[in-house]
C-alpha cells in the first residue's frame, strides 16, 4: 500500500465510450501525475499537476483529458479511444518535487 | 536530466547479492541518482537515491563512484521477490512537477 490509490483496476471500454480514471492520494502531497506505460515500452508522462495547477502536457491527444479538482484527486476522462491507447496508467504523487514518488498501482485499460 | 545506461537484463541467484549496474557519465553536478522499481504490473517503487556518497537503506545500498560517472544497486540478499524492473535515474529536483523520467531500465530475474 503506497498511499496512493487508483481505480477501477482494470477498465475494458469501446471505441465510442467514455470514461474516468480516478486517482486518490492522502499523503499531503502538492503535486499529480499521470503516466502510461504500453507493453514493452518505458513509462511516459503526460501530465503533471502543482498545487491543482496543470503544469506540464506531454502532447497527449485531446482524447486524454485530465482534471484536479483539489490537491488529494486526479481524474484522467477517456472518450473516443483508439485500441493503440490500450496500456497501463499509472497516477503518482509527490511533496516539493520528484524525491520519493508514489506510485499507485495502475489502471489496466483495454480499448475494444 | 542527464542519461543513463543500464543493462537491459540480468540474472541472480536468490539469497546471493544482486548488484545492478548504471552509467551516467553526463550527470551535472546537482543531479541525484534515484533507483526505482517495477514488478510486474504494478506501479514503480521508490528504492534509494543518493548524490555523492554510498547510500544504505532497509531495501538496498547505492554505491556511486568517486567521479559520480556510475553507481551501483545492490539487494543484499536478493530473494524471488525483488524480480522486477529496476529503474536508475539521474534527476534533480527544482520544484514539485519536474518529474522523473524513466528509460528501458534492467529486468532482474532472482532464480532458486
């Protein structure tokens, strides 16, 4: 148990459907991410929060849309996804930079 | 943040000491090195980090050389658990939201 919780676990979703991540830290922390990881490739970032701010886009497809609503919650809404955007997603957070980041366990998400 | 070099797999035979390798010979003077890991499907997990010293903590030992050019992981006494990805990253953190960047990183498999 890190802290930092993710749900659902596992998501299979249509092409035309939407959909929401959801991302829960109670570490007091000031900063969210969300990454994706596809099968055999590194981690990517895609976006980063700072005090609810977005700070950082990695060029991710407006299909991917990201929101924080306070400091403790992440939502990343998925609509109109294609199979290749089928990978893991991980939500991470951490206190006055990257020093110790926590890492939730990841949404398994299947497009169809 | 600088670039590493990892192996991309190693092997170790469990209860011996798993010493993982990187190489980071364009480090700049403020940057740590972090080591993180990733058993399967799950989120990354926070190991060490260390600047300029050798590093010890319940998980592992981080020995970074003199000219800061390498390090070097080391799992005591590695056990099937510590199967996993493990990350090496050389970062420096200037404010919450610079996040971490990871690469291939090397897949320890511990054998009976």
């Amino acid at each position: 148990e890190t802290g930092v919780t993710q749900t659902p676990r596992h998501l299979v979703m249509g092409m035309t459907n939407k959909k929401s991540l959801k991302c829960e830290q109670h570490l007091g922390h000031n900063a969210m991410y969300w990454y994706k990881q596809s099968a055999k490739k590194p981690l990517e970032l895609m976006f980063v929060y700072n005090f609810k701010e977005q700070t950082e886009n990695n060029s991710v497809p407006s299909r991917f849309s990201p929101e924080c609503p306070n400091s403790s919650h992440l939502f990343l809404h998925l609509h109109t996804l294609q199979p290749e955007d089928s990978a893991l997603y991980l939500c991470a957070s951490s206190q006055d930079g990257a020093e110790k980041a926590f890492f939730g366990q990841g949404t398994r998400l299947t497009v169809v | 943040d600088a670039k590493t070099t990892q192996p991309p797999s190693m092997d170790c035979a469990e209860g011996r000491a798993a010493n993982l390798p990187c190489n980071h010979s364009t480090i700049s003077g403020n940057e740590y090195v972090y080591w993180y890991r990733q058993i399967h499907s799950q989120g990354p997990q926070y190991i060490i980090h260390g600047l300029k010293n050798n590093e010890t903590n319940e998980m592992a030992s981080l020995i970074i050389t003199e000219d800061r050019k390498s390090s070097t992981l080391i799992l005591p006494h590695a056990t099937l658990r510590d199967t996993a990805v493990y990350y090496c990253i050389a970062y420096y953190s200037y404010n919450a939201g610079n996040m971490l960047t990871f690469g291939g990183g090397t897949r320890l498999m511990v054998k009976p």
